[in-house]
C-alpha cells in the first residue's frame, strides 16, 4: 500500500514505481479526488467553526435572557 502523502509529494516516482509493477493505477485522478476531499474537508471545518460560534451565542443571549 502506498501512502497518500508519498503520493502528493512525489507523484513522477510513484508513477515510475507502479509502471514497474505494471499497475493500471490512476494516478491522477487519485490525485484529483484527493484535493477535492481535502476542499471539502477544509469547509466542513469552517461550518463547524461558525456552528459553534452560533451555538456560544445562543447560550450567551440565553443567560442574558
């Protein structure tokens, strides 16, 4: 198995590694849906972030009452 972050880094060695194991591997579209996650990851953090931020001031106007 190869790690995704060896991928990233140097994909033109990877590439030379499965043409020795005669791999059908896709690399770039390995490569694609991997920046593509790492998108959507970055905005599920920032809905997270602004849930939470909504969710303290909800609790802070509820003490204000």
């Amino acid at each position: 198995m190869l790690d995704l972050k060896r991928i990233r880094t140097d994909p033109e060695q990877v590439r030379k590694l499965l043409a020795l194991k005669h791999s059908t591997a896709d690399l770039d579209r390995l490569l694609q849906v991997d920046e593509e996650r790492r998108s959507v990851l970055v905005r599920v953090e920032g809905l997270k972030r602004e849930r939470n931020e909504a969710s303290e001031e909800i609790g802070r106007r509820k003490k204000a009452g």
